[in-house]
C-alpha cells in the first residue's frame, strides 16, 4: 500500500513519468501463486559429486536435485517462481573475482537493430561482412502459438459462453511458446558474442526505444508479432555475456535511425525534440526491406538503422573511414543453421 501511494503523489506532480494514473491494488486469488523469495539463511546447496547438486528448503528434509546444473560460487538468493501451471526456481550465487574493464575508448564496434523480419541485423566500424539474423522462426513460433490459443478460446466460450478461463492445456501452450523463443534468443546471442571474440570486438550497442512496443502501429498482424516478441530477454543475454568478456555494452535510443541516411551522413534528431518532425533526411525506403541514398545507393533497411544507431550513440565511429560492409551479408535462417553469404539487400 505504502508503494500505491507513493505513486499517487508521484502522479500529481509529474503524470508525464506514468502511462496512467496508477490503480488501487487488488488481492490475490484465493487459489493465486506469488513469486517467493529465499536467502541463503533458509535455503542450503549440497554438492552430491560428479557434478550434480542438490537445494535444501525450509520446512522440509527432502533435498531437490539440480541435475548437472553449471553453478558456480556461493548461494546468495533463491526464488520460486510460479509460472504457466509450473514452478520455476531460480538461484543466485556469488562467485569471486572481478569483471575485466571496458576499453577506455570504445574502436571496434558493432550495432544491432532488432525487429520482426529480420530479427537482428548487426553492422560493424571493421570492414567486416554484416550479419543478418531472419526473425522467420521466431515469427512463425507466435503464429502457431496464436492460433492454437485461438482455438481453446474459441471452443470453451462458445460452450460455456463465458469469459475465458486458463487451461492446463492453455498453460503447456504458452510454455512451449516461451521455451521455443527463449532457446532461439540464447542461441542468437551466443552466435553474436562468438562473433564479437573472434573479431576482438570492445564496443556494442543496442537501440532501445521508450515504450516502442505500446506505441507501434505496424497494423495488426505486425504488432502481433512485435509486440509478443522478447526482446527485452534477448538485449539482458547479450548484455550480462558481453560484460564478463569486458565488452563494453549500450543502450541507446533508435528514433529517427531508419529514416536518415546513414551513407549520406544524416543528422539523426531525437524524437520529442523540438523541431525533429521537420528534419529532412536524404535517402527514403522505396521498397519493402530496402532503403536509398541519395546517391542511389540500395542498401537493407535494417542495416541502414543498425549502422544509424552506431553513430548516434558514438558520433566518431567511423571517422577512420572504415565503413560497414553492405556487400556482404552472412544470412542465419535459423542459429543451428550454418549461414548463407547473400548480395547487400538480403
């Protein structure tokens, strides 16, 4: 309650801080889950040998196996979490020793611009062919989710005529969807960091925009898409690898980076500016996934923002005059897929 008003007063001083003003909360089901957090005061890790360890609860002299779960370090925090008819536990350990420190000047860079079709499209300051991640897999994941889901609706309401109530079978849905998309992030980013030690990369950077996905008007199929995508989980991977590698990690507002031209050098505003409606950009999209300069130039869109973004974040990026190479593209259909090198409008 003490947090429900402290946004209250927060709202009248500042609504511009909130989507809107924040609702009275409301009480658990009586047959509801909450997530339960545990220390290492309650909770005990035995290691059982050959890898294999075991978690001690509280109130119970059962140990639950781990299996052969990588856990280094020392036991700080465990958390139950109730999730899709299931419970999931999550452990944080400690583990000693320091990060390896950033490189001062950021000179080896990369950018990533994350989106439907093309699920991330990389660009680089090293001359390097870009990489092109096609979000097919992922998108068609959501498809069938969606219209599963349809159905089950669509057969209980029109039996019951009520309003839906969630299934087991709805549930194991919804899991094998989450499980199918958290899979295919992972290993996207594991190929995106192998790529990043291999070309000693120090430097990557992420467009984020402010609350893009309630604001997108892609139509409906699109922002079904988007919207049910988990990009945020994807940006967490990559940024919790890059930083025990000592690359440096940023996030930085995209607005605007699909619009200018990156050949041209456009001024990139930010959006909310006053006077960044009326910026005049060079280039335009004249196709569906392609973009032109204003020399005539035809590049993938998606490589246009990415290597935007780099720019807008470190405006000295490519002042040595190495520029992406848009004329080649390593093309990943699905991560466990070996890539396809395809023509600069892949």
């Amino acid at each position: 309650m003490k947090s429900y008003y402290a946004a209250k007063r927060e709202y009248k001083r500042d609504p511009g801080k909130f989507r809107g003003e924040p609702k009275f909360p409301g009480y658990n089901k009586p047959s509801g889950c909450c997530t339960t957090t545990l220390t290492n005061q309650d909770c005990i890790l035995y290691d059982a040998g050959r890898g294999v360890h075991e978690l001690k609860l509280p109130l119970t002299r059962e140990r639950l196996s781990l299996g052969k779960a990588p856990i280094q370090g020392r036991l700080k925090q465990v958390k139950v979490i109730p999730t899709h008819g299931i419970f999931v536990i999550s452990l944080t350990t400690e583990v000693k020793g320091e990060l390896p420190e950033p490189a001062e000047v950021p000179q080896r860079i990369i950018g990533t611009d994350l989106g439907v079709n093309n699920f991330s499209a990389i660009t680089n300051n090293l001359g390097k062919p870009c990489l092109l991640f096609k979000g097919g897999v992922a998108k068609s994941a959501n498809q069938w989710y969606n219209k599963q889901m349809a159905a089950l609706v669509s057969e209980q309401t029109s039996r019951t005529g009520a309003k839906f109530v969630p299934t087991p079978e709805a549930r194991m849905l919804e899991l094998r969807r989450d499980n199918y998309l958290s899979d295919y992030m992972n290993k996207v980013a594991k190929l995106v960091i192998r790529w990043c030690v291999e070309n000693q990369v120090d430097t990557i950077v992420v467009g984020v925009n402010k609350d893009w996905k309630q604001g997108s008007h892609m139509g409906s199929q699109n922002n079904q898409s988007f919207v049910s995508l988990p990009f945020a989980k994807f940006r967490w991977q990559l940024q919790y690898r890059v930083e025990r590698l000592g690359i440096r990690h940023i996030k930085h507002e995209e607005s605007y980076t699909s619009k200018a031209s990156f050949l041209d050098g456009d001024f990139i505003p930010v959006h909310g500016e006053a006077g960044a409606d009326q910026v005049k950009f060079s280039g335009r999209r004249f196709k569906r996934g392609l973009y032109r300069s204003k020399s005539g130039q035809v590049l993938n869109s998606d490589f246009n923002g990415s290597a935007n973004t780099i720019r807008k974040a470190i405006q000295d990026a490519f002042v040595r005059g190495i520029m992406p190479d848009f004329s080649r593209v390593l093309v990943y259909k699905h991560p466990d897929m070996k890539p396809i090198s395809v023509g600069k409008t892949a």
